[in-house]
C-alpha cells in the first residue's frame, strides 16, 4: 500500500504545471478564438459596425439549426430559450404533452404549468427507451393534443430521444400538434432539421457545442412554427416575444441590448466552426468521442446508464458502490480533469463525460486514462490501459473510414 501511495504522488502534476480540463457537458470548453474576441473593445449595439457581426451570427446560427426562417438570439440560459417557445406557440389552458426522459425533460412541464397550460407529464426513466409506439399511446390518451415538448438529448442521463420519428408519430394522431424540441445538448452532437422535420420550434444555448461562456439562449423555428408565433392569441410576452427578434433579425439587430461581449465571441466561435467543415462535422466529432467512450466503458467493465439510445453529446457511466462523487472529486481535485456528476437520485450512481465542441481526442483519451487511475487507486477492478485502447481503436477505424 505504500509503494502504490508512493507511486501515486510521484505520477501528479505539481499545482504550477498542471491543466484543467474540462469535459462536462456544460459549460463545456469555451475555444481560443471565443477567448480573444471576449476582451475585444465593445461596439455599440445600434452601430452601424456592429449590424454586420450579428448578421454573420445569425446567418452561422440558421446554418446550425438548418432553417431558413429567423432565430431569435436572446440574452438568456437555454431555460429561458425554451421558455420562449412555450410562450410564444402556446396560450393558457392549451393541451401539452411533455416528454420527462431525465431532469431537464420534467423541467418543461413546470415551465408550461406555470403559464396555466394544461400539461401531462410522460416520464421515461434512466435507461429507458421510448420510441414511435410510446408516443401514439401517449397522444392518443391525452387527446386532443396541442403541442408536444421532446428534449433531444436529456443532459442528466445520456439518453437521446428520435426526435424526428416522435414528432412524425405524434402528427399521426394530431396532424397539427406543435412540436418544440430542447436541442440544447443535442445542437452540434446530433443532426436536427428545423424546417426539414417542420419542428416549430428548437432550442439551444451557448455554453455547449457552440464554445462560449453561458449567457445566451437560441430559438429557431418553421415556417409552421412561426404561422404559430404569429397568432393573435392571449399569450403573455414581452421580452421573449420572438415577433420582435424575428422583426430586428432582419436589420441586423435584436430588439433589446444584447449581449454584446458574448455575440461576439459567437461570432469567432462559430467561425471556427465553419472553418472545419461547418455543423456536420461538429456532429461527426461529438459522435466519434462518445462512441469511444462507449467502448471504454465496456473494456473497464462498466455499465452505461443509457445503452439503449445513447446520447453523442454526453455519456453516462454507471459506477458501482454509490462512491460516484468520490470519482468525480478525485478526477477533479488531483488530475484536473472536470467531469459531471449525476444529479437527484442519480448522484451517487454515475459520472457523466461530455463530448461537445471543443474537445478533440487527446483531450478525452486523457480523460479516460485519469478514469482507470482514479478508479484503480479507489480498489476497483480495471485493466489499466484497457479502456484508453478500446477507445482508440474506435478512433482510429473512424478516422480511416
């Protein structure tokens, strides 16, 4: 025991030397370029200077969300995003059907309730599938149905959701039900069509795969989402009316101050984005990384909480014993290496690594061989080097394909 002690403190990095890395899925690294506009000077946000940056923001955002149609670019987390939506397609005592698939699904059903909407809470536990099937029986239940809130990829458990099948399953029995998707993990990890899927309306934020600090929330929505928008019904709004920021998109503006510090961060960010092959290849990154983990985890013997549908932008590992917390402290407090811990009830059972934006491979092969570390000095039973080869032998068939 003294030996391994011995070599344990030999292996650390000394305070000075040593890197945070941060691999949660969210915030998630902001990149280099986001970094140096931060401390840019500022424009005035009714300069004709600054008209065009946001123009190229915008036209970047329509990119990512593939739309057509505006989004709106509101100073706000991405609960505020999706609170947005709900204000803006819904109106009081309207009929919503939400998908509680982790703790941020069951987050939009006190949203819709607190805005007097009739809501049913559909809940899909950890690990749980729910498919085409599920949502008839769901819909037909609860009929009529007059919008239905689907959360892409659920943060809290690594689950990702078809969005595209739900919502054409959904239309099966309401041809006109509303579709609002929190695509706040899922932008930049897994392809999502706006206006090819007639979603009306899709949520994101800033601090996932787009690599900037948290602070703004996006909206993008159809043409059948903004006939919704539109209506001229009692829906209370005034800061989140999208009228207004679908209205001043137009011009290159935002209704009200925006942030301007952190738009023009988006606007480097999404520039490197566009650079390296644009949102697909963003996708196609977040996909390689968590396939790799994927593999890791099954080398180490390690059971994922979401194996049936796993989600790109995040996977959660299952850690025996209920001393997940203790992995995540160690992974952190000794090697610098920020992963996420479960939440609620899944605290003491898993850890949650992200794969969103700026993260390369270097960066999670690290990550995985500080897991084998930590998890060989807490007593568990790992090959060390089992899970850092899994995960590379994944990476290097992906790379040749």
């Amino acid at each position: 025991m003294e030996v391994k002690s011995r070599l344990h403190e030999a292996g650390k990095l000394a305070p000075m030397i040593r890197k945070n890395r941060l691999m949660t899925p969210g915030p998630a690294p902001v990149h280099p370029g986001a970094v140096a506009a931060a401390v840019e000077p500022l424009p005035h946000h009714r300069a004709q200077e600054f008209k065009p940056r946001f123009a190229a923001v915008h036209s970047n955002l329509q990119s990512a969300f593939r739309t057509e149609g505006p989004v709106g670019v509101l100073a706000c987390s991405g609960t505020g995003a999706v609170e947005a939506a709900l204000v803006n397609l819904f109106a009081r005592d309207d009929r919503v059907l939400v998908l509680a698939s982790g703790k941020f699904g069951a987050r939009w059903a006190d949203v819709a309730e607190c805005f007097g909407m009739q809501v049913r809470s559909v809940p899909i536990g950890p690990g749980a599938s729910f498919g085409a099937a599920e949502m008839i029986d769901a819909m037909t239940a609860f009929q009529p149905v007059d919008g239905v809130v689907i959360t892409a990829s659920e943060t809290s458990t690594g689950a990702a959701l078809d969005v595209r099948a739900l919502a054409e399953a959904a239309r099966s029995i309401e041809p006109d039900v509303a579709v609002v998707v929190d695509a706040i993990t899922a932008i930049g990890a897994m392809p999502i069509e706006t206006d090819g899927w007639n979603l009306d309306a899709v949520c994101g934020g800033s601090q996932k795969a787009f690599m900037i600090p948290p602070g703004l929330g996006f909206v993008a929505c159809s043409a059948r989402g903004w006939q919704r928008v539109q209506e001229d019904r009692d829906k209370p709004r005034y800061y989140f009316d999208l009228r207004k920021y679908g209205a001043r998109a137009a011009d290159g503006q935002t209704p009200f101050t925006p942030a301007t510090s952190l738009i023009l961060e988006m606007e480097a960010a999404l520039s490197a984005i566009d650079e390296a092959g644009g949102i697909g290849a963003l996708e196609t990154n977040a996909q390689r990384l968590a396939a790799a983990t994927r593999a890791a985890a099954r080398a180490l013997n390690l059971e994922l909480l979401s194996a049936i549908a796993p989600s790109a932008a995040v996977t959660a590992i299952k850690i025996a014993g209920g001393c997940a917390p203790d992995v995540v402290a160690a992974m952190r407090n000794e090697h610098g290496v920020f992963v996420a811990g479960g939440q609620d009830e899944l605290k003491p059972h898993i850890i949650r690594i992200g794969h969103l934006g700026y993260i390369d491979e270097v960066d999670l092969l690290g990550t995985l061989a500080t897991l084998e570390r930590v998890l060989g000095d807490m007593g568990h039973a790992v090959t060390m080097g089992a899970g850092v080869a899994a995960a590379a032998a994944v990476l290097d068939e992906a790379s040749r394909a």
